[in-house]
C-alpha cells in the first residue's frame, strides 16, 4: 500500500520518500526535522519552506 502525506515544504499530496513534483523536496518520513539536511536535500526543510514562500509570492 502507497502512503499518501502532504509535502512538507509546499503542502502537495506526495508518496512518502518520494520527491514533490512541484517543489522538488524528498521526504525524508516522518522524522524529519526543520534544521539539518537529510538524505539528498542540501538545504533545511525550514530553508525549503521559507524558499518556497518567496516563489509563490513572486507568482501571484
């Protein structure tokens, strides 16, 4: 059975350990943390999260 989550940067229905289409983030699980890079992410989640702020705004 697939898991389903929300993205944790940019809110969008992803596979658990899989990588967002739209934002590009791989969750790490459910024990991922906001200050340290995990697995294949070079940046933070709260980094992530704070980028993907800027690019809606800019959007809109």
């Amino acid at each position: 059975m697939i898991k389903i989550i929300d993205c944790p940067v940019c809110g969008q229905k992803v596979e658990i350990f899989d990588i967002c289409d739209h934002c590009g983030w791989q969750n790490s699980g459910p024990g991922e943390k906001e200050s340290d890079p995990q697995g294949p992410n070079k940046i933070t989640l709260k980094a992530a999260k704070e980028a993907n702020k800027k690019i809606i705004g800019k959007s809109t």
